[in-house]
C-alpha cells in the first residue's frame, strides 16, 4: 500500500505534533476517511519527512504525532530548472506534473516570439495557482519531500538577461541556480551527452524548451549571446510536452540519480 502522505509547513510542526491545514485535513477526514490511531507521513516542502500517527482534530485541524524521521535519499543530486514555453490548454498541467515527479526543483513558465497563449494578471495568478496544486500532489505521489519553484509566466529576455533595467526579476528567495544552461532546439545542435560532458558546472543545469512553433530568430541571437549550448534532441520532431519530459529525463540520468539503485 503507498503512504499516506500529506504536506505540512515549517511553521505547522510543533517538536512532536505536527497541524495540518484545512486542505489536508479535509482529504485526510473526508477524502481518505481516515480515523484517529492510524499510520500516515507528513513532509514540510524542505527536504524533511516524519512518520507519524493521527491522534485528532482540533480546531478543524488535524493532529499528527510525530514517531520517526525518514532517512532515505529522494531528492536528485542536481538541481534542474526547466524554463518551458507556456503551451495550450492542458499541456502545460501535463508538463509541470511531470517534471515534478522527475525532480525538477524550479519551473519557469516562459513566454516567447511563437507562445501561442496570453495572460493578463488575473489569469497568471490563476494559472500559477493551479499549477502549484498539481505540483503538489505530483510531490504527493512520487515521494518527494522539497516543494517545487514555479514562478508567473515570464518573458524569455527577462529570464536570460535578469538585471536590465526593464526585467520582471525573479524574486531573489526563490531565484534558481542556472548552471549549465541547456537550449533545446529543433534546428540542431550539440548531441546533449556531449553538451553535458563539456559542463563545467555538473551541479546546477537549466533546460530551455521552445513552443510548438520553435525559437524566434531574435530568440535565438539572444540565446547565444548570453553563451547558453544549443542541444539537439535526434533527427526527429518532438511536441513541446515531449520535449520537455526526454530532456529532463536525459539529464537526471546524466547528472541524476534515473541511473542510481532505489534506497
């Protein structure tokens, strides 16, 4: 049986009791149905996870003492961010569920010359909500214990050139590490087992997926001003949703821990 996993903040874990918000306590009471003595895991979104035992509600609440700590390795070794193309309709829930339980730590919705998707403020905050909660409950299924960045949508000078004048800076508390900066591009490129081996920084890598209609010719000029790696994904065409899922899996098993034996 898979465990019974729900997300708790820092700040709702309390030495050996740990409050679950009103979201989780509902699924735990009336989604899962589940009763006071029985067995459940908490998370809090940083890296730590607790095995622990349902001792009530208070205050709409639920209560869960704490019995141990999990010790075991799920988090990757290299911090991946994928900056993607927004794409329409449900692809980009797709995306951001499975770069999740691939262990990408930092999404960046971007928008480019050929994004084929608009935003106005009110829609952004709804979109970036939503994608939140999928990514949450993707972090739910795969055993991950460290919450996912996802920023608002933003543009694709923004996020290569941070410090001009005009840029939408990301927010320095939850700005990722670039490191190796990865473009994918239907036009060619370096064979990405070559790109990786030329990388100074294993560490850290950024992957760069256009929409469905490819870079922009401006995009493209910008790109290699700033000294990022064209990569090639073979001789074949692949969806932007594609893309983003063998780029992400090629380089966790790269620089990642797809290749290692399970814990």
């Amino acid at each position: 049986m898979s465990r019974r996993r729900f997300y708790a903040t820092p700040e709702d874990i309390d030495g050996s009791v740990i409050s679950l918000s009103a979201d989780e306590t509902h699924h735990l009471t009336r989604v899962l149905r589940l009763k006071p003595g029985a067995d459940v895991f908490a998370f809090d979104g940083h890296g730590a996870e607790y095995s622990c035992t349902f001792l009530a509600v208070q205050n709409d609440r639920a209560q869960l003492e704490v019995k141990g700590v999990l010790n075991d390795q799920v988090e990757s070794p290299v911090r991946v961010t994928l900056a993607q193309a927004v794409a329409k309709g449900e692809k980009f829930d797709f995306i951001v569920q499975k770069a999740t339980e691939l262990g990408v730590d930092f999404i960046v919705p971007l928008l480019t010359e050929h994004t084929d998707v608009k935003f106005n403020a009110e829609d952004a905050y709804k979109k970036l909500e939503r994608w939140r909660r999928i990514s949450l409950e993707a972090l739910k299924q795969s055993g991950r214990r460290r919450l996912v960045g996802i920023t608002a949508p933003l543009a694709l000078g923004d996020f290569l050139d941070p410090n001009k004048p005009d840029s939408q800076k990301l927010p320095i508390a939850t700005a990722p590490t670039l490191g190796t900066v990865l473009v994918f591009s239907e036009l060619g490129g370096l064979p990405i087992t070559e790109a990786l081996a030329q990388a100074s920084d294993k560490s850290a890598a950024t992957i760069l997926i256009g929409p469905e209609g490819g870079w922009g010719a401006g995009e493209l000029e910008l790109i290699c001003e700033r000294g990022c790696r064209l990569v090639t994904l073979g001789p074949r065409v692949l969806r932007t949703e594609t893309a983003a899922i063998v780029a992400v899996t090629l380089v966790q098993h790269a620089l990642g821990d797809l290749s290692r034996a399970a814990s």
